[in-house]
C-alpha cells in the first residue's frame, strides 16, 4: 500500500467517524511527517505498543 493509498483510507476512517475537517488534516499533516520520520516497521512497534 502506497502512502497515499493509506492517507485515503484514514481520510474516510475519520470521516465516518465524525472527525471534523481541521481534525482530519491535522491527522493527515502528522501521517505525512511520521512516514518521513519512521520506518515502517518502527511504526508497526510503536502502534501495537500503544494499543
């Protein structure tokens, strides 16, 4: 799954949701910076960590 592909996924997610617009693009502002920031697998770690 591309970055894009993702975003377009946690977009309708949080929409569904009722997460407002600023809301959303905030999310997508942070899911931008973090795929810059981590590899894919430290962000699998850090999510299951969390849950």
């Amino acid at each position: 799954m591309t970055n894009e592909e993702a975003i377009s996924y946690a977009v309708l997610a949080l929409k569904n949701t009722g997460i407002d617009k600023m809301g959303i693009q905030q999310v997508l502002s942070e899911m931008r910076w973090l795929f810059d920031m981590l590899s894919e697998e430290e962000a699998v770690s850090r999510a299951d960590k969390f849950l």
